[in-house]
C-alpha cells in the first residue's frame, strides 16, 4: 500500500480502517498504542450488543461519505464486515469486494484493483 501511495497510484483514493476498538478511521488517524485482545486474530470477540452498536456508529459516519464516491473497495474479513455491514443500502456507486480466502488472495485482488 504505501508503494502505491509513493508512486501516486492511490493520489484520489480515500482508505478508511475497520477497527474494534475505534470503529471507523482514517488510514492517517493517529490512535493510541494498545494490547491487541487475546483469541484468535481476526476474530472480534465481541457481544451482539457492542457490534451493533459499533455498526450504527459507522453506518451513520459513512452515510456522510459513501456517495462522494464513484467506486469503493471493500477489503475486510467476514468478522470486520459486520462492523459496515449496510452500508451498501444507501451508496449509489459501485462497490468491489475484495476476493479469495486469506490475506494473500484478497491482497493480490487489491493490487489488481490499485493497478487498473
């Protein structure tokens, strides 16, 4: 990512993070460093209330967003979905899902899409 970022390929491209501790932000948001939860990784090990409460939270901040925009790419596990899950409701542009199983399928998927 950063490559693209230096060579201007990503020049009018917007990145947002996922995050279960801070919901929503921005890839250049400053956050504080904090001890990653015990369980498996990319698990969210959170309750039903807490995830639809940080879904709300996100939904209402892309709602601002999402149209301002002619494609989105979407780059996130099945766990991390539920915290945007929604969303699609009220874009108008087209959204990509990044594809394959792993982070290497779904890495190589996004550097097709960067590419082209």
């Amino acid at each position: 990512m950063k490559k693209y970022l230096r060579e201007g390929k990503l020049r009018n491209t917007d990145i947002l993070i996922v995050s279960k501790k801070f919901g929503l932000i921005w890839s250049d948001d400053r956050i504080a460093y904090y001890e990653p939860s015990p369980g498996s990784w990319g698990s969210l090990g959170l309750n039903k209330e807490t995830v639809d409460r940080i879904r709300n939270e996100n939904l209402h901040k892309l709602k601002k967003l999402v149209n301002r925009y002619s494609e989105i790419y979407v780059n996130v596990g099945q766990e991390y979905m539920k915290l945007i899950e929604g969303f699609q409701d009220f874009a108008a542009c087209k959204i990509i899902y990044a594809t394959g199983k792993g982070l290497g399928p779904k890495a190589l998927h996004m550097k097709q899409w960067i590419i082209k």
